[in-house]
C-alpha cells in the first residue's frame, strides 16, 4: 500500500510520504477528505495539517480532510488507532466511530472501534476526552479506559495500564 499511496500522492505537494507516515502540510486552497485504509497485518502513521498524529493499527480506515475549516476538528475511524491531538481552544477535534463520538481536548489516546467487534473501547494515557455512547456523555481521566458493549449496550469505566493498550504503536 507504501507504494500505491506514493503513486497516488506525489502530484499533491502538500503531502509528504516518508516510509510509513503521510504528512499533511497544506491548510489552503479547498479541503478534500481523503480516505485512508490500512490492510491487515500493516500499520501506518499519519501526520493531519493541524499537527495532530495518528497511528492506525491494521485492518483500520480513517476518513480526515486535507486540512480543517469551520468550527471543529472532525474523523471519522473504523478499527484501532493511537491520537496525539494538538490542542486548539477554538475547534475542538473528534473522533467518530460508529457508535460513539470522542471529544478530545489535546491529549493522548486510543480508540479501538471494530465494526465486526461488539466493544468499543477509548483508553486515556493524558489529557482528557468526553465520549458520547447512545446520548449520554462520559468524561474520562488519564489511565482510564471506556467500554461500550453493542450485545448488552453496557458502558463501563474503569483504570487500567494504558501501556497494555497502546503499545501496539
């Protein structure tokens, strides 16, 4: 896929490919979401316009614009991945998986969102998010994890060792 998206990417000059992580420099001109889909059994990072890092773990899609504009931040992610969120005051970034939305509030964190799974999990290592589960907001501290079940449709919180959930990046 490294060399496929090298292909397709070289004619934009506002993204860089360096081994396996795309950087996004570009923040004019029109927004274009893209659609990154890692396969099974690869990893990728990628670096958004507004510095945010994200490492998407294998079998994973991320839907993100070129750069952002209006009022937040917002991707889309179907599968795990590891968020270094640069903060901004003024447009709060979040996360969409389908079935809960992560409000972040600069900081690190993983979220592993599987359709074919029935957990959905956010687990906190800094900072703080607020996720929202069926209508209800959770906010959630450093070293914490959210579950949210789709068979029982249980949330849970609880404080765990983040290093057993992030150490795959």
């Amino acid at each position: 896929i490294k060399e496929n998206m090298q292909a397709v990417l070289s004619q934009d000059s506002s993204v860089i490919v360096n081994r396996n992580e795309l950087k996004h420099t570009e923040t004019t001109g029109r927004s274009i979401i893209n659609k990154l889909v890692v396969p099974k059994g690869g990893e990728f990072a990628i670096v958004l316009a507004d510095g945010t890092k994200i490492w998407l773990n294998a079998d994973t899609r991320l839907k993100y614009p070129t750069f952002f504009t209006g009022d937040k931040r917002e991707v889309e992610l179907e599968g795990e991945a590891y968020f270094e969120v640069q903060h901004d005051d003024k447009m709060p970034f979040i996360v969409k998986t389908s079935k809960s939305a992560i409000r972040v509030y600069g900081t690190s964190f993983n979220v592993k969102a599987y359709p074919t799974q029935e957990q959905t999990a956010a687990t906190l290592e800094e900072g703080k998010i607020q996720v929202t589960c069926r209508g209800k907001s959770y906010d959630i501290t450093p070293g914490s994890q959210i579950t949210y079940n789709t068979t029982n449709r249980k949330t849970e919180i609880k404080e765990v060792d983040t290093e057993l959930y992030t150490s795959w990046k």
